[in-house]
C-alpha cells in the first residue's frame, strides 16, 4: 500500500499544536475562533478538530409514491427551465415564452414519471425522506504550538 506524504505545502514538518479549548458543540469553538480573529490573532494557525465522528440520519418525513412524483416534477420542471431557457436564447419574437412554458410542463411531466417509477422500484425498502451529517461528540480547537500562549489568553474570557 503506498504511503502518502502529509507535510504542508510549504515542505515544512508540522508544527506540535496545543488544545485551548474544548467544546460538546461546533458553534462553541466557531465563535471562539471567530472571536479570536474579531481580535486581531492570526487564526491561520487555528485548527477545529473534531472528535469520535459520526453520521446522524433525521428521518424527516414519509415517502410515498405521490410525494415522489411531486419531487420528481419539482426537479423536472427546474430541469426544463434551464433547457426551454436555452433554446429561448435562439428564438426569435414572444414565441419563446411558449416554448420555455412547454419545456417547464415537459420536465414537470417527465420528472414526476421518473421519480414515481423510481420509488415504485423500490419496492417498500426506503419509505421515508431524511437528512444526512456529520457529528462530533467533542471539538478541540488547537493552536500551532509558537502561538499557543497568546491563543490561551481567549479560552475563558
């Protein structure tokens, strides 16, 4: 298996950091980094590192053939914009107002068969709609070592 070089850009080794603070949620070390650079520290040198990474699924709501359909003409009709758009682009006169209309309604209809026959293949194995993250149990943020007595004045303040 190849092994893969990991030292920074500038070939340099890389610096020793030192945790500053630690954090259960990503909005509390955002803001303490954020409050670092409202303050003039050179946060270039700032790291948030998130700790013991999962996926969290939310489960948002239940999938059903019409649902599908609904979703899947949503995104049709967006689709034909885009393309009655650019054949409008090559019309001459108020005619390509008909002919964006028409590829909206064609997208839509295509789109609503393509989402119905593509959940209907399912069979049942995935009725619901959900949301996909990442989530850290805890998030460190460290500070390249040269810096980290300046940075450890902001831990509690």
């Amino acid at each position: 298996m190849p092994e893969f070089d990991v030292r920074p850009a500038s070939g340099l080794a890389p610096a020793t950091e030192e945790v500053i603070a630690s954090f259960t949620d990503y909005a509390g070390a955002q803001h303490l980094v954020d409050r670092m650079s409202d303050e003039g520290f050179p946060v270039e040198h700032v790291r948030i590192v998130g700790d013991d990474v999962r996926t969290v699924e939310q489960v948002t709501g239940r999938l059903t053939l019409g649902r599908a359909a609904g979703a899947g003409a949503a995104s049709g009709a967006w689709f034909g914009l885009l393309i009655g758009l650019l054949l409008g682009l090559f019309s001459v006169g108020p005619g390509w107002l008909w002919l964006v209309l028409v590829s909206v309604l064609i997208g839509a209809v295509w789109g609503a068969v393509f989402g119905y026959v593509a959940h209907w293949s399912t069979r049942g194995r995935r009725d619901f709609t959900s949301t996909f993250a990442l989530e850290a149990r805890r998030y460190d943020v460290l500070v390249d070592a040269p810096h980290a007595a300046e940075a450890s004045r902001y831990r509690m303040s």
